[in-house]
C-alpha cells in the first residue's frame, strides 16, 4: 500500500496551515510523540526524527515529557513562543505582550527549566508584584498561555499556573453611568466646540476611543430613514504614532443606530470640523490630526465636573451607552452585537444598574403587593 502524504519509513512529518512543519512518531511505548515545536523548514523536522530514532536504536529514549532540552528556561521557552505566534496576534497586543514579558514575567522566573517551575514558585512571584491589578492578571494569564503550550508540547506534566482567580479583573473604580440627560448635559459643557459631537456620538453608541478616532465621513448614515455610524477601523498608538487598522475582533465591526434627533446635530458638525471628502476624519484634532485622548481629557474632566461628576473618565461614556442599551431592553445578543463584545461576559462586565432605575424597580415592587 503506498505510504500516505506526509507519511515516512519513521515517523511522520505534515505541514500545518501556517506553512511550518511539524513532526511526530509512535515511540517503543506505543503512544504518539510529537516535537517540541514547529519548524519553518522540513529539513529540521527530519532531522528532529532523525534525532529521537538513534535515541531508540541505543536504547537510551525516554518519552519527550520526561525530558527537557538542555538549557530550555522559561527565556528561551517564552521567546520561541513569542517567535512562533507573531501571525495570530495584532501589533498592539503583541507590544503589550512584550512587556508583560519583559518587565513582569521574564526578570524573576525566566532563569529557571522549565519543567522546575512549581506552583508554590508561580504563586511566590504572583504575590509579589507590585499592585497593579489589572497588568498583573494579564501577565499571568500570559505565562498560563505559554505553559500551556509547552504542556501541549509534552516538556512539562501540568501547567503550574494554579493561583486562584490570579487572572480575574477586579475594577479598581467603580464605572459611572450617565443618563440620556447627562450625556447631553456633558456635550454642551465642553469648552472647545469640537468636541461636543464627540461626546455626544461617544455617550449614544459606546464605540471605543480608538474607534471613534478612526471615524471618517463615510462611516456616518445621515438619511431621512437612517441615523448610523459603522465601525471599519480602529485607531492604535504604537511607538509614539497612530496606526489605523483593522478593530482587533471580527465583533467590533458593526453597525450602530443612533437617535435620530443627532442628524442634524452631527451633520453640522461635518460641516464645520471634519476634514474634507469622505475619508476625511469625522473628530481631526486642532491640528488636523488623529485626536489623543489626552487632548479631549482634560476639557471633559471640567465639563464633567460641571454637571456634579468628577471622577468621570471617558470610558465612562462606553459604559453609559451598555446601559442605556439594557435599559433600553436590548437582549444580550443585542447586547454583544450594539457593543462589539466577544462574550457575553463582556457585555455583563459593562451593563450597570443605576441607582434611580433600583429604586423604580424597588417602588413598583410595593405597588403591586398595595394592590393585592
């Protein structure tokens, strides 16, 4: 019977969709061993099985898991790794990725073997970090990744990365959510004009700074029968300049309504701010640019106090559109869909009730018990 594709005399070597190649063969203890890692040419996968054969032949194997590369720390595991994913992540999120590594994860545990690396090592260094909450969940949920990996790539017999809820979240401020009024409120307290729109397109659709400052002419419907704006792009700082890309989740491309009574409101903002032509940026800054955040904070900060909520952060304005949504009786699929969300953890993660809608809920509680 001819040998199948990808089949040899040994062992077996195949080509993945990422074009490298990847080896593997049963061992004398009848299971299927596979190499530690990928392989951008097939020469090296041949000579990996090469390798693990002479191993066999003077019988001095032993099962890949139970064995560790000579000199294969956590650096140089974490790096290859680093290497090996460069395809499946955005810019943005391999730079952050970068310096989880480089300043959270790699100064205390990247010298030791990986197949050393022990619960109680992975909770000592967790527990010593500095209080960062939200840096410190994601490093740890990225070194979890990348043990999970070389669990997968049979160098370690269990992931120690077992710290409970190490990887949760926990806000360190309390979202706000204005209401409908409030947003208003907020738009016509701006000082600078300009930004009045932005407030009030941030606060009635719940598009992310990056989004919006990617927005251009095109992506606003301002017809008799449609008030929209579409999400194509997402504006990311790398390296002191923007770059516009794709938004990092297939979700995030969507098409959100707004209130109708914003047409005229955001029509005579084109008019008067956005650069010229359709791709012309709907927020340019003063300097017919990408806006940074940071030149919108410190005015929403004075407008935000204004209307009696100081702390508000523009996110805020995110979070006050997920609960206008909710309110509004959107399901949790609309939810996802109005928001771009992955998960509907996510969109449970924005929604918030609001003080005044508790106590609605509370006083129609005692009206139907008054009425039986």
């Amino acid at each position: 019977m001819p040998a199948k594709k990808g089949m040899r005399g040994w062992g077996r070597i195949r080509q993945l969709p990422s074009k490298r190649y990847q080896a593997a063969y049963i061992g004398p203890d009848g299971l299927l061993h596979k190499a530690p890692s990928t392989y951008q040419a097939k020469m090296d996968a041949e000579a990996w099985l090469s390798a693990e054969r002479r191993k066999i032949e003077f019988e001095v194997w032993a099962p890949p898991g139970a064995r560790v590369e000579e000199g294969l720390t956590l650096e140089h595991y974490a790096e290859r790794w680093f290497v090996e994913t460069k395809g499946r992540h955005k810019p943005r999120t391999r730079d952050l990725n970068r310096g989880y590594l480089d300043r959270v994860i790699l100064p205390e545990l990247g010298s030791v073997p990986v197949d050393k690396l022990t619960v109680q090592m992975v909770r000592a260094w967790f527990a010593g970090l500095e209080a960062f909450p939200t840096r410190n969940a994601n490093a740890y949920s990225l070194l979890r990744t990348i043990l999970n990996q070389a669990l997968d790539d049979e160098l370690i017999p269990a992931n120690p990365c077992r710290v409970k809820r190490a990887a949760v979240k926990n806000r360190v401020v309390e979202p706000i959510a204005l209401t409908a009024a409030e947003i208003r409120a907020l738009s016509k307290a701006m000082t600078i004009e300009r930004w009045r729109v932005l407030i009030l397109v941030a606060g009635f659709s719940g598009l992310r700074w990056g989004e919006l400052a990617a927005l251009r002419r095109s992506d606003f419907t301002l017809t008799s029968d449609e008030c929209s704006v579409t999400v194509k792009r997402a504006a990311v700082r790398r390296a002191g300049e923007f770059v516009i890309d794709r938004p990092k989740s297939d979700a995030a491309l969507r098409t959100v309504p707004l209130p109708s009574g914003l047409r005229p409101i955001i029509q005579a903002h084109v008019d008067e701010f956005a650069q010229p032509g359709r791709t012309g940026l709907m927020f340019p800054s003063v300097t017919d640019d990408i806006p940074h955040e940071n030149t919108v904070r410190p005015h929403l900060k004075r407008a935000a106090k204004s209307i009696g909520h100081p702390a508000l952060r523009f996110h805020d304005l995110r979070h006050s559109a997920a609960t206008l949504f909710a309110q509004a009786g959107a399901t949790l699929a609309d939810h996802m869909t109005l928001m771009g969300h992955t998960s509907s953890a996510m969109s449970a993660r924005y929604t918030h009730s609001t003080a005044a809608r508790n106590r609605a809920l509370v006083e129609g509680l005692w009206s139907d018990a008054a009425t039986t």
